[in-house]
C-alpha cells in the first residue's frame, strides 16, 4: 500500500503539484490522508480524514479503536470545512509571508531551500558561533521557537514555519543579529 500524506496540500498553488486525488482513484493499492491540523489549525483535536480504495477503508474501519474520533471534533471538523474564508486567508497569508521569508533570510547570506508549503528549512554554516545550534539559542531565548533537524540528518539546518507578521519579523531582525548584519 503506497499511502501519500498530504497533510499541506491546502497550502501549495502550484499547478504542477497532484495531492494524490487521481492516484487513488485510478489505483487500488493508494491512500492519501488529509488532517485538520496545518491549515485548520485544529492540531489538538486529533482529526483527519482518509481517501482510498473501499477494500482499505474496510479493513480500517475493522482495525480502529472504537469512538477514535470524539464528537466535538467530528463538529469543529465539519465547521471548518464550511469555512473557505478562513482557509483562503491562511493561504494568502502563508503565501505572503514565505516569499517574504525566503527573500528576507537569503538577503542576509543564508540558503533557504525553496518551499511550496508552510516551513521553510534554513541552511547555516559550520563556522564556530554561526552554526544551527548556536543560532537555535539566541531564538529561542527570545521565545522563537524553530526546529532543530538532527534527527532527520540535517545537522546544518532550522526548519522555520510561517508564523504571524510579529513572529516572522522577529525572526528575520533576530537572525540580522545573530549574523551581525541589519536586516
Ligand atoms: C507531513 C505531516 N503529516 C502529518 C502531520 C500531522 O498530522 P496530525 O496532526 O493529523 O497527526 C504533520 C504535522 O506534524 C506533518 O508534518
């Protein structure tokens, strides 16, 4: 079974990208599943959604905790999905602000890997007080809290997720500082 996890689809405008929608549709060993946490932002009620072949969804269905899913959730879940607005506002403002990031952060010398979704990974060098992990404490020392990558073997590099205008900001002036240039 190939599963796709599409958990930022919502996020990406490029017409090049497929979710997954057609594979499953056209296969019968393909899942995609979806969630509520990124562009919803209902991370804590654990809710998610699964689009695959019937046979799949079968066995699943026989395999599951019972009640996995709790009713609030169930309700908050189907509200969101009446909400288009709120979606196509989180999708202008990520939209907005990555290009903003990314333009800002590679500006002040550092390589951003070009991103479609709504992190962005940061590549710093090994140079002794400008490495990852010393960049890492003086964020998170003023409350920016980005993500340390060692465990996916990119010891070099933050992943940053688009924040609000305030955080985004911050971040940007903190590493101008940290690399000791005016953003
Ligand atoms: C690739 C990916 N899939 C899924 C998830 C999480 O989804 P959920 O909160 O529904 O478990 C995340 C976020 O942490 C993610 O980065």
């Amino acid at each position: 079974v190939l599963v796709l996890d599409a958990a930022y689809a919502e996020y990406v405008r490029r017409n090049d990208y497929e979710s997954g929608i057609e594979l499953v549709a056209t296969s019968e060993n393909v899942v995609m599943c979806r969630t509520f946490s990124k562009i919803h932002g209902l991370a804590a009620l654990r809710l998610g959604w699964m689009y695959g072949p019937a046979h799949i969804v079968d066995a699943l269905n026989r395999i599951r905790g019972p009640f996995n899913v709790n009713a609030p959730a169930i309700a908050a879940g189907v509200a969101a999905m009446g909400d288009g607005a709120h979606v196509e506002r989180s999708r202008a403002h990520n939209e907005r602000w990555l290009a903003w990031l990314t333009e800002e952060i590679g500006k002040l010398g550092l390589e951003v890997t070009p991103s479609v979704g709504n992190f962005m990974l940061i590549h710093f060098p090994e140079t002794k007080g400008k490495t990852a992990k010393d960049a890492n404490a003086l964020l998170t020392s003023r409350g920016l809290i980005l993500r340390q990558l060692d465990a996916y073997q990119l010891p070099n590099a933050l992943r940053l997720s688009i924040g609000s205008e305030e955080a985004n900001r911050l971040v940007v002036s903190t590493l101008a500082e940290f690399l000791g240039k005016s953003a």
